[in-house]
C-alpha cells in the first residue's frame, strides 16, 4: 500500500516538469512561436526575403556627358559669291549696263568671265567651288548665302557687293578665275580694297586675305608669281561691301597645267577646303 502511493507521487512531480504535448525546448535564437513543420529561421532571415537596396546613383562628375557640342560656325553668315553666270553670254546688253561702281563712277553690270582654251568656263568652276565651300562651312553650323545658283544671269556687281549688308552677313568672298593672257601666268591671289571706303574693307579684310592665303598655300596651292595679295580700287563688287571682302583668283585658266587641273572635281574638292578653312581661321 505505502509503495503504491510512493510511485503514484513520484509519477505526478515527473508530469508536471513535461506536460504532455508540449515540444522539448528549441535551440537558443529560434522563437517559440515557429510552426513545428517549418524550418527554423535564421538571425538573417528577414534582410534576404527583403527587397534590394537601390544602388546609389554614380557621381555627376563620372558620368560621360550626352550633350552635342554647340556647332563651331553656328553664329557665322558667309556670302559666297560665285563670279560671272551661265546666261552671262546670251545676254549682253543686260550685263553692258552701267552700274554704280561704288566710287563715284560706273562699270558694266557684269562679264562673261574666262575660259580654258579648251573651253572649260569661269562661271561653272566658280559655281562648283562656292556651292562645295557652301556645304563644308553648313556642316560646321555657319549660314552660308550665294549670290547666284547655277544658272541665270547678273546679278550685277553693285548687287553682289551690297549682299553681306543686305544679309547681315559677317563676310563676303568673291570667288573667281583670272584669264591672263602675260606669258607663263599661274597661281591664285586675293584682292583687297586699295583705299577703303569703310572700317570693314581695311584691317578687317586684309586678315580675312591672310588666312585665305594661308590657307590655299596649306593644301598645296602655288601663289601668283605677282604676289599673293594685291589691292584695287576698281572692283565694284569690293567697293559696295560694308563688310569685310575678298575676292579670289583661285587659277590662271590660260595656264595649260592649272586649266587641266580645274576640271577635275577633286582639285575643285581642294578649293573649296581651303576657301571654308581660311574663313574658319578667320572667324575663331
């Protein structure tokens, strides 16, 4: 009888310290709480099941800049003034008329212009040249105006001169082909106003004259055995210009050698790179 009761106590102190049904203590860290048929959680669990951080913008000055530069002629106006016209020839009480020649005095309207012996004519090397000098200084920025297209007739001497002013342009260069008949002529030059009638035919186009010379002789071009730059009073298209002017000779087209030359499109190409290089110089 005392055994039974002794086994019976003993048996009620063992049930109280594990109730039945109750789990046997977890690992230390691991709340209670966890269903038994999950895996337990890790002290890292809940930072891997978050969203990522955002990785933070790279600094402004690592960053490679998206913007296209500002055009380097964008603020640059040309007159490019082809000399002569294709119609010239079919016309000539039109171009006989006297002008103003901007000195008090008058001249023709216009000419035919020169030839090759062969006869290659002033009025399309020019045109080729002005409308591919035309294109190299647009795709720099600069606007670009020619006094004539391809064809046509004039216009005079007077109105090309007025061209920069009428146009608010910032320069004017006249582009020509001398036709010296002296012996052995060759080479270009640039004319200037001999005695300026305003501040923009004196200083301003004598530098213009410098940096076109400079650069035709860069590409290869051999200067007037008369001097690279000379000075006259009597072109009206120099005289009417109130803005810095040049009037090209690129060629001597009774030169057999250069009239040879001038009819190959890629010595026109050369030209014309040397003409928009020297107004590039000329406007930095």
């Amino acid at each position: 009888m005392l055994l039974a009761v002794a086994l019976s106590l003993i048996g009620i102190l063992l049930g109280c310290s594990s109730p039945a049904g109750t789990p046997p203590a977890t690992a230390p860290g691991v709340p209670l709480s966890a269903a038994p048929d999950q895996p337990p959680a890790t002290a890292t669990t809940g930072a891997a099941s978050a969203p990522p951080a955002p990785v933070a913008p790279a600094a402004s000055g690592d960053a490679t800049p998206t913007l296209t530069p500002l055009a380097p002629l964008a603020d640059l106006r040309v007159v490019l003034d082809p000399g002569h016209n294709a119609g010239n020839g079919a016309a000539a009480a039109t171009i006989a008329r006297p002008v103003a020649d901007g000195r008090g005095g008058t001249k023709a309207c216009n000419t035919t212009g020169t030839a090759t012996r062969d006869g290659y004519p002033e009025h399309a090397f020019t045109y080729d040249v002005a409308d591919r000098t035309r294109a190299l200084l647009e795709a720099e920025g600069a606007t670009v105006i020619l006094t004539r297209g391809p064809t046509g007739v004039g216009p005079c001497v007077d109105v090309r001169g007025r061209s920069p002013q009428v146009n608010d342009a910032d320069v004017m260069v006249s582009i020509h082909a001398n036709g010296s008949e002296s012996s052995a002529p060759h080479g270009f030059f640039a004319i200037v106003v001999a005695t300026p009638l305003n501040d923009a035919q004196g200083a301003p186009s004598r530098a213009l004259a410098a940096d076109l010379v400079a650069a035709l002789e860069a590409s290869g071009f051999s200067p007037s055995a008369g001097g690279a730059l000379q000075r006259r009073d009597d072109l009206g298209t120099l005289n009417h210009a109130t803005r810095p002017a040049v009037l090209l000779e690129l060629a001597e087209f009774r030169n057999p050698a250069e009239a040879r030359a001038v009819q190959d499109p890629a010595v026109r190409q050369r030209y014309a790179e040397a003409v928009a290089a020297g107004i590039t110089a000329w406007a930095r």
